[in-house]
C-alpha cells in the first residue's frame, strides 16, 4: 500500500530557487516544509562551536547523530532551532555555506541524517528540498522535481540575498562561491547532485517562481487524480 498524500521532492543547485518554490508549493498544499540543507548547515555550525574540523567525517558523523534539529512556522517564515536554541540566520551565513557543502561530502554524515531526513518523510503529505531528495532519501517519491538555473543567474540572486541580510560581499565572489559550491555539490562520490531520471526539470531562467510552483501543483494533482478510484 502507498502513501496517501506524495512526498515531492525538490531537488537543485545552490540559488536554483528550489527553496522558494518548496515554500510557496507547500504552502499552497498545506504539506509540512522540510528543508534538507538545513541540517548540513546545522552540523556545519555545531561543528564549528564545538573546534571540530569540517574535514572529519568520522567525528562529523557521530555529531551528526546527536544533534537535535527541528522546525518551527514563525511569522517570518520557518525558523530552524539546533539543540533548542533559534539558528535560523546564523546557518545562512557565507561560511556556514560553505561548511555545510564541506561537510555534506563525507559518507558518515550523509548516513547520519539519511533517517532523519527519511523519518520526516515517511508519512508523504511533505515537500522536502534538498540536493538528493529524488535520488536517494526517496527514490521511490511520488513528485520530483529538479529546479535549474544558470550559474549567472543563481549567483545574482544569492548576491541580491546577501546584500538584503546586510553582507558585505561581491558578485564576482558570489559567482565562484557558487561555483565552487557546484563542482563540490556534483562531483562528490557520495550523493552527488544530479537530477533523479525520472524528474521533472523546471527552469527558473525562463520560468518564472510562480510558473514552477504552479507547474508542481499540477504534477501533485495529477498523481492525487490517478489514485481516485474509477466511480
Ligand atoms: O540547500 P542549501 O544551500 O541550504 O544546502 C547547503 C549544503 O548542504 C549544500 O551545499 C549541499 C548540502 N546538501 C546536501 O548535500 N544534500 C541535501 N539534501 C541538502 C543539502
């Protein structure tokens, strides 16, 4: 027996816009929001409160497995809370960015926060964003989407993020920063992003958020269709 309710997973590079269209797509659906790259940035930070290397994957793994992660619906959107206390800004930070790409390669991590990201899941009704989602913490999710965008494009958009959190930072080094991230992200041995084969690939180029948030309604509803039993 299935799910009732799919899981729909949005799956993207860095500044695709995959965490906007997850937001907007679950809370059109009244789906529970789960952002996956907030766990890495969490371990990256707790990593670096506690002096532990971003390069230790076995020390990583064993802290992965500790840490208590959870989210919270705030006025301002989802608030991320580490071990109780509100983290939501300070994983956002550039560092923190790249520590979480940094500690995302190793293999111990990644099985450290595979059943917590699957535990979330488990139930569908959930739209859950990440880099992986589609191909390996639910290769068998009912909607899958992988949102793109041009390294440009996705570069000026986190610039624009950036300079909105009140940073002080160059689109130049926001573009290698991006970059960087991608050749990280794509050529990991673990994981690695790509899009699932059997997922829908929506640019946000010429797409606009709403169009690719429209167009994954669509694909839920197509899938809830098809389960209404013949009157
Ligand atoms: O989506 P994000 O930018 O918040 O993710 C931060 C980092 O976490 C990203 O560089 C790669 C990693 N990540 C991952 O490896 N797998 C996921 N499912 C989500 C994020």
């Amino acid at each position: 027996m299935g799910r009732e309710l799919p899981v729909v997973a949005i799956d993207g590079p860095v500044g695709s816009g995959k965490t906007t269209v997850a937001r907007l797509a679950a809370k059109r659906l009244g789906y529970v929001l789960v952002d996956t790259g907030a766990l890495y940035r969490c371990l990256a930070l707790a990593a670096r409160h506690r002096g532990l290397s971003w390069e230790d994957g076995d020390k990583l793994g064993k802290l992965a497995s500790s840490l208590r992660i959870s989210f919270e619906e705030g006025d301002a959107g989802q608030k991320v809370l580490l071990d109780g206390d509100e983290v939501t800004r300070e994983i956002r930070e550039p560092d923190i960015s790249q520590g979480a790409s940094k500690v995302s390669v190793h293999k111990a991590v990644r099985e450290a926060l595979l059943n917590t990201q699957r535990d979330l899941g488990r139930e569908g009704g959930v739209v859950m964003e990440g880099r992986d989602i589609g191909t390996v913490v639910f290769p068998d999710a009912e909607v899958k989407i992988f949102v793109a965008a041009s390294a440009e494009i996705r570069a000026e958009r986190r610039y624009n993020e950036l300079i909105a959190m009140g940073e002080d930072v160059c689109l130049e080094e926001t573009l290698r920063e991006v970059k960087q991230r991608d050749q990280r992200d794509e050529n990991r041995a673990v994981a690695p992003l790509k899009p699932a084969t059997d997922a829908v690939i929506l640019d946000t180029g010429p797409l606009s958020i709403e169009q690719v948030v429209n167009r994954v309604i669509d694909l839920v509803n197509d899938f809830l269709g098809a389960r209404q039993p013949e009157p």
